[in-house]
C-alpha cells in the first residue's frame, strides 16, 4: 500500500509540475521603433494589431526624423527607424547602421494646411492662399531644418509664391506634431502639416483642413530600416514585414498616407 501510495503522490505532484510549467506566460520579445512624428496616430492601431497576434511588444517613441537620425548616429538604442524622409535610412545604410539596401518605402505623406474648427479662415476655399489674410498672425510649420515636412510646407510656400510674404508669420514646431499643436492651442492660427495626423478620429472634429496640391511640394517618400544593432532582429523584421504588409499598408492609408506604387 505505501509503494502505491508514494506512486499516486508522485504522479500527482508530476502532473502539477507540468501543469504549471504549461501555465507560465512566454517570454515576449520586444521592438524598440523610432518613428517620424506623422506616424504618431497611425503606429499606435498598427502596434495593437501587431501585438495581438505575436509574442512581441513594441515601444515606440516619436519625433523629428531629422533629430532621430541624429541620435542613430550617435548609438541611440532602437531597432527600427520609421523616416518621414527616404534619405536618413540611406544614410544610416551607408555608414554601417544598417544593412545595405536594407531600408523599404512604407509609405507617401501628404501635406494639408489645418485651422480651428472656430476659425474664420476659409482654407477649403482659398487654400494656402488663405494664409496670406491679414489677419493670420502666425503660421505653424515643422522645422524645415530636420523635419521633412518643415522643409516640404517651406517648398508648398514657394510655389504659392508666399515665402517672402510669409516669413515674418511663421513658427517653427520641433515636429509636424508640435506644429500642428500649436494651431490647436491657439498659439498659431494655421499649420501646415501632415494628413496623416489630422485624420486622426481624435482630431477631425476639431478642425477643418485643405489638401495642399501634390506638386507644390517635393514626394514625402517615407522609407524604414531594421537597424545593425538591433537587439532583437527577427523580432524587428518581423514588425518591418507588418507594417509592409496588406495589415499595415491598410492602417497607414486609413489614416491618409498614400501607399507605395499608387
């Protein structure tokens, strides 16, 4: 009886072991993403979806491209970087940061000018002409100094023939996201900013906006890349492959981004 008793025990106590075994969550794997500051609506659907259905959580953080590019170069810990601008990966390819002819285009941006909901600025009417009304006092861009969208909203001002006449009106946001905060705020009267950021659901009912016309402004062809560092790589691919993918292309054209080859 003790021989079959001390059997019974110890099956049950290794059936508990394996159950529990069973019962503990997989590691999951982790994706740290830089992403141009236009993605700031878009990325977060894109990372829900993703994450749902693998074991891999992404953190991103956003900003100017022309700022992250900066840090790349000087070892900032990320695994994939998300340009508003094609160059910056080329570059980062070029000097050793990344694969070579690692980086894909995920997507075209488009620029809009943005007012208040309350303003009196007729922007579907008039479009960026409307910006040279008296009583614009401020127009809000990106920094055309590292921010793709500053220096595409500083060509659209050219080729409206406003530069010069605007110049004293204009302010410069860190990021097409902080310019377009501005003109939210009230610290600005109009912005000139992304699409993709004012077809946010958050935003649309806020504010009323006007296509600038595509050939005012130079492609904003947005290219990524799977940085040489990254601490992860199957994991950073495999969000790459996502945001490429019909799941990804669909979100980011929700969201008013062009789709490569369109």
């Amino acid at each position: 009886m003790t021989r079959v008793f001390f059997t019974a025990v110890l099956a049950a106590a290794t059936a508990a072991a394996c159950g529990g075994a069973q019962q503990t969550p997989a590691a999951r794997a982790a994706v740290r993403v830089a992403a141009a500051s236009d993605l700031n609506a878009a990325m977060a659907d894109a990372i829900a979806r993703f994450s749902a259905t693998r074991p891999i959580d992404v953190g991103v953080s956003y900003g100017s491209s022309g700022v992250f590019y900066a840090q790349l170069l000087n070892g900032a810990p990320f695994d994939v970087f998300l340009s508003a601008d094609a160059e910056y990966p080329r570059q980062l390819a070029a000097r050793g940061l990344a694969p070579p002819g690692s980086d894909f285009v995920y997507a075209i941006g488009r620029l809009v000018v943005w007012v208040a909901r309350g303003s009196s600025i007729d922007v579907a009417r008039d479009g960026l002409q409307a910006l040279a009304a008296p009583s614009v006092a401020h127009v809000a861009i990106a920094n055309p100094e590292h921010a793709p969208y500053g220096r595409a909203a500083v060509a659209a001002l050219r080729w409206a023939r406003l530069d010069e006449q605007l110049k004293p009106k204009l302010v410069f946001g860190e990021s097409v996201a902080q310019a377009l905060q501005f003109a939210e705020a009230g610290a600005a009267d109009a912005a000139i900013v992304a699409r993709a950021l004012v077809s946010a659901p958050a935003l649309k009912d806020r504010g009323r906006w006007a296509d600038v016309p595509p050939e005012a402004y130079p492609r904003i062809e947005q290219r990524g890349v799977v940085l040489a560092k990254a601490a992860d790589p199957q994991a950073a691919r495999a969000f790459r492959d996502f945001i490429v993918s019909g799941d990804g292309r669909a979100i980011l054209e929700q969201y008013g981004f062009i789709l490569p080859g369109r």
